[in-house]
C-alpha cells in the first residue's frame, strides 16, 4: 500500500470571505468551538467578527491550535448557506480521499504522534501545529473502495464506543443525584449551610508547564494530564512521564485526597471538571492545565467538595468565571480560591462519602470494559493506519 504525504492534499489557495461585508446573510460557520458542540453554526454575517476561510463538502478539517486534542470532522453536503471555516483549521480536499477514511486516519494515534512533532509555541493556546510540517506526515491510501471498507469499520467501533463512553457518563451521575438527594442545589443552598471560599479550606496550587525544555533534567517522574481527568473519574491507561527538578517534584507531587481541576479545555463544558486523587501510581505529579486542592479535612472531605465541584450549579460556577481565548477556556488559581461553596458539617459530608463510596464501585467496573474498548478502537486505528485492516 502506497504511503502519500498530507500535502499532496492541502489546497495552495483556498479563498476567504469577510461575513462582516455581508451582514444581512447567513452563513454555515465550521468553528473551533463548533466542533465541541458537534455541528456547524448557522450565523449571520453581522456576528462573525473576523474574515473566514470557503470550504466545500467534502472537506477535511483538522485543527492546528490546541494540538493535543484531536479536532477533525468532514464538511457536510451544501445546503443554502455559504460554508465557511476558521482559519485555524487545515483543509484537506481531494476526490482521492474518502472523507470518513481520512478523518479516521487524522485522529489516530500514529497520526497524532507524527502531528505534535510539527507543533511550535509556548504553550496553551499558543500553541499550534505547523501546515508546513504537516505537509510532510505521510499516511497509507489504499484504493477508494478499500477506503470506505476500512472507515465503515472504525465508524461501526467508534459508534459502540461513543455508546459505551454515553452509558459510563449516565452511571457517573449517580454520584450527583446522591449529592442533590442529600445537599440541594448548591448555588441555591436552600439548607442554610454557612458559604466558604475554597482557599479558606486548603492549598490550591497550580502545576508544571510542559515543554521540550524539561528534557534535560534526569529526574523524571509519571505525570497527570487533562487527559487523565474526568468528573468524579480518573482514566491512568496512558500516564506519561516528566523531566524536572528535586524542587519543583517536592512541590507538585500528588498526595492521596487531592482534588485535580482542569484549568483548561477546549470545550468550556468541561473546563473546572475534577477528580479526587487516590495515589494508584507512586510519585506521580501533574501539569499546569490541572489545579490541585489539597484539603484541610478537619473542614471539608475531598471527594464532598469534587462532587459539589461537578454538580451542574457548581460547574456553572466555576465556568462564570473562566476566560476564552483562541479556543482555550482557562481557569486561575484565583479564580478557583475565590469560588465559594456552602460547606455542611463533616458528619453530613462523611455520610455522602459512604454512599458516594458504594456508586463508585460500581463505575470502577464499568470503566474497566469501557477501557477494553477504547484499547480495541486505538487498535483498529492503528492497524488501519498501518495498512493491516
């Protein structure tokens, strides 16, 4: 099977359009954000505030900024509205391609290996990943046919797998309809609770910024990246390691009972999402888009505050009080210090825990075939991409 470089398929010159210009008319807008909700916005010129990129069904997407999380989608058939796209994505466009094949190849994870090799910045949102370089990555093409057997199977995997993934998402509200049981809404705080700042009730730190830099410290330690997690949840099958130094390892190594926020996240859904660590890797130490917690626990439970933290009103909390730049929602440490919770009495709190504790046995199973599948789909991508499906 032959290998062809990514550029033989990137347009030279794409044209641009300024919606500005034309502001009584609707456009198809293929955003960055967009994507995070699952489908294009139906805008008016009048509101897209800068010039944009035509693109035609079709197209492949594949999204430069914020390269770790993958973005790639297919431009759906025309309808009465001009398509256009942000120019942070790249296009891919050629009648040699299946749509469905090429996105499949874009998210895998060889692909994805090649892709960050071709990113610069300095981190954050500043990140972005290089055309030029991509040009460069070479992926197999098989026959069209072949194609579309190939991504009719991944599509079928991917299917069972968003299914799984919708399933193990539904189980992890058990935990939130305990905490609504017990405690009400706590925006509303309706049981009179008295209202703390989270600073008042432990150390809020933040964590390590990743970069090529730290590759030349011998000390390396496994650390925690947006990644690893989730609400109520941590997934440890992909823990990478870190360079740093005996200080920074003292002062951001994880404790059992620490709370770990995402600080920053494409979709603003998740951004402040937590998880309470339970020290299944030793020595382990996290990155800059996590804050940790650590609690003072004669004042408040760990896995209490996380799920106060998860629970819609307490997202929508957290989330008032983020930024969004260039497709990057982010919280601060301040920010996090400052958000104010209502705090019941520990004996309440330790309730909630033993019942909390029960649900989330049960969701440890499930995630572990939940985890079988996402294996066997990364498998199919990879043998897919290797020519061997």
């Amino acid at each position: 099977m032959s290998m062809v470089p990514l550029g033989e398929f990137m347009p030279s010159r794409i044209p641009s359009v300024n919606p500005a210009k034309h502001p009584d008319e609707v456009f198809e807008l293929w955003s960055i954000p967009a994507f995070d909700e699952g489908k294009p916005e139906v805008v008016p010129g009048s509101e897209i505030g800068s010039s944009k990129k035509c693109v035609e069904p079709g197209d492949v997407l594949l999204s430069r900024i914020v390269p770790h999380i993958r973005r790639s989608w297919v431009v759906s058939p025309a309808t009465e509205n001009r398509q256009i796209a942000s120019g942070e994505w790249i296009t891919f466009r050629s009648d040699e391609f299946d749509g469905r094949y090429m996105r499949h190849m874009l998210t895998s994870d060889p692909f994805h290996v090649e892709f960050m090799k071709t990113v610069a910045g300095v981190g954050g949102s500043l990140l972005r990943a290089r055309p030029e370089g991509v040009k460069q990555i070479k992926i197999p093409l098989p026959p069209l046919e072949e194609q579309r057997r190939i991504a009719g199977i991944l599509d079928q995997a991917d299917a069972l797998r968003r299914l799984r993934t919708r399933a193990l998402d539904k189980l992890n509200t058990l935990g939130q309809a305990i905490f609504h049981e017990m405690f009400g809404d706590p925006v509303a705080n309706s049981m009179g609770w008295d209202v703390v700042p989270i600073g008042n009730l432990g150390v809020v730190q933040g964590g390590l910024q990743v970069s090529r830099k730290r590759e030349i410290h011998a000390l390396r330690k496994p650390y925690l990246r947006v990644a690893n997690v989730f609400r109520d949840l941590l997934d440890l099958a992909e823990v990478k390691e870190i360079g740093l130094t005996e200080s920074e390892f003292e002062r951001v190594k994880l404790q059992v009972g620490d709370i770990l926020i995402v600080e920053g996240h494409g979709n603003p859904e998740e951004i402040g999402r937590t998880s309470v660590w339970t020290g299944e890797i030793e020595e382990c130490v996290h990155q800059n888009h996590l804050i940790r917690f650590r609690a003072d626990k004669s004042l408040v439970l760990p896995e209490f505050l996380s799920c106060l933290l998860n629970s819609p009103s307490g997202r929508r909390r957290l989330n008032s009080t983020s930024n969004t730049t260039s497709g990057l929602n982010t919280i601060s440490t301040k920010k996090v210090k400052e958000a104010e919770v209502p705090l019941p009495p520990l004996a309440k709190q330790a309730e909630f825990l033993e019942r909390f504790s029960a649900s989330r046995a049960e969701t440890k199973i499930f995630n572990a075939a939940t985890q079988r599948f996402e294996d066997l789909f990364a498998s199919l991508q990879h043998r897919a991409f290797q020519g061997e499906l």
